[in-house]
C-alpha cells in the first residue's frame, strides 16, 4: 500500500508514485468530488466567495511571493513546455486580466479576483508531479492532480475559502466540453466543471465566477501566437511528456521520427494534416478562438482578453509571413549561427532546467533541414524574439496599472529577460 507523502519534503519521484498510485488516485478524486460539490454551481460558488471574502483584503504581492517560494520546486520541476517561464508568464497575463480589465473591476467579490490571480498562476503545477500527456490514463489527470497539491501546499499562506476557489478553478482550467473516459478504471469518465459569469441578485454591477474562467484565459494567451509555437516544440520533443517514454536525444527521435521531421516544415497546407506542422497546429489554435466557439464564449465580456488575444493572433499570422516567404537572404547564412540562434531563443522562453532533454530531440530534427529551410527558420526566429519582447512589455503595462503589483510585475519581466539581439 502506497502512503500519503510529505509535500513539503519527499523527493519529487516519491510524490508522483503517490499521486499516479490507486491510492492516490483515489484520495485526489475524492477532494476533486468535493470541490465538484462544493463549488461547481452557481449557488456553492457564490457561497464560498462570500465566506472568503473577510481574508481576501490581506490577500497582495507578498502572498503571492510566499506561494512562488513554497512551490518553487515543483515550478521548477514543470517539464519543457509546460515550464517555469510558463508558469510566470500565466501569472503576468494574469496580472493584466484583473488590473486592466472594465468587467473584471467589477467583481462583486476580491476573493474571486484572488482565486483568480492563484489559478492563472499555478493551473499547470501538477505536471511537476505526473506526465502532461497521461491525462486520459487515470481518474485525476495533471489538472485535478495540480489542484489537490495547492490546496495541501498552501494550507498555512491562504485560508480555506480562497484555496477551495483556486483549487476549483486550476482543476477546471483543462475545460472539458463533455464527461472524459479514461483507461483506469474501466468505465471511468472526468466530470465537466461548472463555470459561467453569474450576478449577485441580478445585479449586472455585482458579476462573479471569474477565477476558473481568468484562469483559462490566461492558459489560452500562453498557448497561443509565439510562445505557443515554442512550447509546441518544446513539448512535442520532450521523452517524458511524449506517453513517458524512456527514451532521449537521437533514439527519442528514431522512434518518433516521422511526426519530428514534420514539425519544421515551413508550410501550412489547406485541409486537416496528420501530424500538422508547427505552424499548422499553432494556426489550428488560432481559428478556435473564434466564431462563438465553447472555449471563445465568454470572450466578449472581457476587453483586454479579446486586445491581448488579437496580439497573440497577429503574431501567428506574421511567423507564417515571414517564415513562408520567398528570397530570404543568405548571404550571411550559417548552419552553426542558426542553430545556435534558435536554440537560445528556446531556452529562453522556456527557462527549464529539462531543456537539453529536449533540444537533442528538436536538433535531431533541425540537422534534417537544407540551408535554404534553416535560412527561412531564422528569419522566423528572428520574428519571435522581437514578439516575444513585445509581448511581455504589454502584460507588464497591464498589470503595472494596479500601482500595489507594479513592482511584481516588473520583477516578474526582469527573471523573463534575456539578451534581445544576441546575433542580430
């Protein structure tokens, strides 16, 4: 029988053989049944922001900072893709959200703008844990596993009411649109999580129910324009988030090595392509924001979310220009030079101590590609490192609108920064 851990202390391993075990399985379906009930309906949610609302006025930057610390190994322990740079920029867009936005002004509860701040910041925390990509294996995957270690990590920095709301909301932040069978048990379907903008006494001045929807926002801005192109990478060329493969560098790559030689095609074809390339996949994501779509539907209340989102759209857009374009310059072209380009910019959006496990896969796969394919690669590159400047210095002007998070903010975009130019 596997026992309950030290979060605090056990080594990372142990924890994730709790967290994956029957056991453990079962003790974290059983707090995600109780957030379901206590908070996954109009009435409950409300409840519990009124209960919380007494703590929220102490709640600031410095708690903020206390959970960073508290987590901060298992932040670090976040796999390429789903990394720590990640993790900050989520906090940032975040930020940005509650400060910036008319409608979130409103909320008629701070301990719901407080969840919501927890949630965009640490909806992906469970991947420190267990594999991205084993979600559908068992009960609780990385999002209702993620919710169960806040909830316990942070039991002395927040009080009941603000954890309950941040719990729900990172255990909801994957959005399923219907009920999810998963391989064990048998028989076994993940439960959709209630959200939706509701009013105290249909008061339209007095909205709540922001923390799970904030926290989906946030998760969308990050995985899409170009940081979504380099955390695609990124994750699709990490051995342990591709099934948990025990496998690295030119084998990892061996085995996979049809859908990797497709991921740098500077293309994007009409029609549905299995495997798509990168840039097909990260326009994919781009259409689905969208057309009143589930995951969109919600977007027309939020200002800042549908600005921030045409940024990110706008981004894609131009990669796909710059890198598809025809007479790129290669008179000052070298193999050495681009490949070390891109593999800075890389590990400097992504900021995990993983990286090289990853990177031995992608240049598996960079090697493959003739001069004139890497040519149009750097110019893409290129493109992404002055997007991804740009990017970060709108969340930090939005989130800097708050003067009391200001400094967070700034703080945030200084561990975010690196070299600009490097090469160029």
């Amino acid at each position: 029988m596997t026992t309950q851990p030290n979060l605090l202390e056990a080594n990372i391993d142990v924890i994730r053989q709790y967290v994956e075990s029957k056991e453990g399985q079962k003790e974290i379906q059983s707090f995600i049944d109780s957030l379901h009930q206590d908070v996954g309906s109009p009435e409950n949610y409300l409840s519990v922001c009124k209960q919380a609302e007494a703590a929220a006025s102490s709640f600031g930057p410095a708690t903020i900072n206390s959970i960073i610390e508290r987590l901060g190994r298992f932040i670090k322990n976040c796999p390429p893709g789903h990394d720590p740079f990640h993790i900050l920029r989520d906090l940032l867009a975040g930020l940005a959200l509650v400060n910036s936005d008319p409608f979130v002004a409103k909320a008629a509860f701070k301990s719901d703008v407080a969840a919501s701040i927890l949630g965009t910041t640490f909806h992906d925390i469970g991947n420190a844990v267990t594999h991205r990509y084993d979600d559908k294996k068992r009960k609780a995957g990385h999002a209702e596993i993620g919710a169960w270690l806040f909830f316990n990590v942070t039991k002395d920095l927040l009080t009941d009411g603000i954890r309950i709301l941040a719990a729900y909301a990172i255990a909801a932040h994957t959005h399923y649109l219907a009920p999810l069978k998963v391989q064990e048990p048998e028989g076994f379907e993940r439960q959709p999580y209630w959200y939706g903008i509701m009013f105290v006494n249909d008061d339209k001045e007095k909205p709540y129910g922001f923390a799970p929807i904030l926290t989906r926002f946030a998760d969308r801005l990050d995985n899409n324009g170009v940081t979504h192109f380099c955390r695609h990478l990124l994750a699709q060329a990490d051995a342990v988030e591709s099934g948990g493969e025990d496998l690295t560098g030119d084998t990892f790559f061996e085995v996979n090595r049809e859908s990797f030689l497709i991921l740098f095609k500077p293309e994007v074809r009409r029609g549905k392509h299995i495997p798509p390339t990168t840039l097909e996949h990260c326009k994919n994501y781009v259409l689905s924001n969208f057309g009143g779509g589930p995951y969109s539907r919600d977007d027309h209340l939020f200002r800042v979310m549908a600005e921030l989102m045409w940024i990110k759209v706008s981004q894609i857009n131009m990669l796909i220009q710059v890198v598809t374009k025809e007479g790129v310059d290669m008179s000052d072209f070298s193999r050495k030079k681009a490949r070390n380009y891109v593999e800075y910019v890389l590990q400097n959006i992504s900021g995990s101590p993983y990286f090289d496990r990853s990177w031995e896969v992608l240049l598996e796969a960079w090697d493959t590609l003739d001069n004139q394919t890497q040519g149009s690669w750097f110019e893409g590159f290129n493109y992404i490192l002055q997007a991804y400047f740009e990017w970060l210095d709108t969340l930090v002007e939005f989130a800097s609108t708050d003067e009391e998070y200001s400094p967070l903010a700034k703080e945030i975009m200084q561990k975010l920064s690196f070299n600009r130019v490097f090469f160029r």
